[in-house]
C-alpha cells in the first residue's frame, strides 16, 4: 500500500484560528483571476510567514499529490506557510486560487505534499478546502475567514440551509461549488459572518 496524502482537518489551522472546512472548493474553473500583487513575501505574527509564487499552471494533485509538474490550468499560486515552533521551522504547502463573488476577491485553499505514513490512519482522514476574503495592497493583504461559530448559530436556528455534516469538531461543509457560492453571495457582507481579518505586510 502507497502513502496517501491527506488533509487533517486540523492542520487548516495553519490558514486561522478558526475555520468552515468544505469537501469541494469554492471555485470552478472558468472563476478564477488573478491578481499578482499577492506574489511575495508576507509577515504575520503568530500566523508566521506566508510565501506566495504564481504558477502558470495547477499542478496535478490527485487531491493532495506533490507533484507540482503538470500543466492542468492557469490562474493558480502556491502558498508556503513557514511558522517557528520552539526552534523548529514547520512548512507546509497549499495550492490556492484566486476568485470573484459579488465584486468580492476570494481565496481558495488546499494543501499538497502532507503525508501520513500509516496507511491505514490515512484512510480515516477528510480531505477539504477551505476559503477566505482578501484585500489585496501593494504592500499588505488582509484576509477574512468565515466564522464558524456563526455558521453553527444560523443552522441551530434554521436562518441558513446549506449541505453540511457535523463532527466532533465543527461543521463540514458537503455542499458543492454553485451551493457554496450562493451561500457565500447571500451571506458574505453580513458583518458577523467574518472573523476580524488576518493583515498580513509585506517582507
């Protein structure tokens, strides 16, 4: 049996504090833009160092392969996540896309090259995106993650329906891609949607 790459839910930490993991993204092809003002090196605190880099292709991931070669479509970064704990340096790799909702930018991510070696456990693990807001400067770029707790509120009280499951974690979002996005042209304004963003300067 081959190694699997995965996504733990957990590991969208590394993106925020908190977040709305989703099966399918929040793109399709014929949405993504870009805006390369985006490219470079960006300083966040506790959210460590971003490094961003345009592709002029999506490599072939299979999901999560590491292989960054193959030519699918245009319109695709790549964000290397660098954060210090104690003295070790972690690093992890997403591919991430770029879109318009509502006049709105958006940005989709998944991760690449995280590998579980035991088979068997990595059977057990949930592959997902996860998206944001961004505003983009010349020298800072803010992001706005979808709230969860709010999200788990409005379905408590019947005021959003949208295809989810609930796990011991949170919600996971199980709706497709023109679901998600009507979810997102509805709700994406509503103040308490979004968590305070992320700003992130230029290094």
């Amino acid at each position: 049996m081959q190694t699997r790459t995965v996504i733990l839910i957990s590991i969208l930490a590394l993106l925020a504090g908190s977040c709305i993991p989703s099966l399918f993204p929040l793109y399709t092809d014929e949405d993504l833009v870009s805006d390369d003002r985006i490219v470079g090196t960006w300083g966040a605190g506790e959210m460590g160092t971003w490094v961003i880099e345009r592709l002029d292709y999506t490599p072939n991931t299979d999901f999560f392969s590491s292989d960054w070669s193959e030519t699918e479509k245009k319109n695709t970064y790549k964000l290397v996540v660098i954060e210090i704990d104690g003295g070790d340096t972690l690093e992890s790799a997403f591919v991430m896309h770029m879109l318009v909702l509502g006049g709105q930018h958006y940005l989709n991510y998944y991760p690449v090259d995280y590998e579980l070696e035991h088979d068997f456990l990595a059977w057990h693990m949930v592959e997902a995106n996860n998206f944001s807001k961004v505003w983009i400067t010349e020298d800072s770029i803010s992001l706005g993650f979808f709230d969860p707790a709010y999200l788990e509120e409005m379905i408590d009280e019947n005021r959003i329906k949208i295809s989810h499951i609930r796990h011991d974690n949170g919600i996971l979002l199980t709706a497709r891609t023109r679901e998600l996005q009507k979810f997102i042209l509805k709700y994406g304004e509503e103040e308490d949607a979004i968590l305070e963003p992320d700003v992130f300067k230029r290094i």
